[in-house]
C-alpha cells in the first residue's frame, strides 16, 4: 500500500512562513512527479505546485514567487516553502504523488491557517 503522509501545517499570521512535508513510502516505482494541492473552505481543490522528474516546476499565479516546491527523490520526499503567506493562502493542503506507471496517490492534507 502507498501511502502520503503531509506534515508542517499550522496557524500563522499573515507574512509569516511554514514549510509543508510529505513523505511517500510503500510499494512504490519510480516517482515521475509530486505536487501540492489545497482547497479552501467552499472552495475546489486546485494545483499549487508541481515538481516532475526532468527537474521542471510550475507554479499556480497566486503562489508564485513565495511558495518554492522541492524534493529529495532518495527520500520520496517533497516539500513546500511557503513565505509572505495570506490570509487567502488558508486552506487544507494536500500532497500528489504520480508514478512511472502515472499511478496517482493522495495525502490526507494538512491545515493551514493564516490569520491575525
């Protein structure tokens, strides 16, 4: 079973930082991409951040520029820098892991809070 587990989630006023990890483990082939993901309340998941094999990383609009997405392949790890957040940046954030196989696997997500 594979499985994502994300950590580093928490409460934090506007402008300050947290930093998102998630680690994969199981029966797992090679990882062709890890990403992030959030979904506001009311609102519909969408893409923050995408890291694939060939080192290539994109960026949602909204995030660009404070939010870096790394990874640490050896460790089936990926993390999320996330700098000057905002209030707008609350949501449960949420790890995507796709394999060769372009087998896609979630995490359970992680909260994030950014409020005075």
């Amino acid at each position: 079973q594979v499985q994502l587990v994300e950590s580093g989630g928490g409460s934090v006023q506007p402008g300050g930082s947290l930093r998102l990890s998630c680690v994969a483990s199981g029966s797992i082939s090679r990882i062709y991409a890890m990403g992030w993901y959030r979904q506001a309340p009311g609102k519909q998941r969408e893409s923050v951040a995408m890291s694939i094999s060939s080192g290539s990383t994109n960026y949602a609009d909204s995030v660009k520029g404070r939010f870096t997405i790394s990874r640490d392949n050896a460790k089936n790890t990926v993390y999320l820098q996330m700098n000057s957040l905002k209030p707008e940046d609350t949501a449960v954030y949420y790890c995507r892991m796709t394999d060769s196989r372009m087998d896609t696997y979630w995490g359970q997500g992680t909260q994030v809070t950014v409020s005075s």
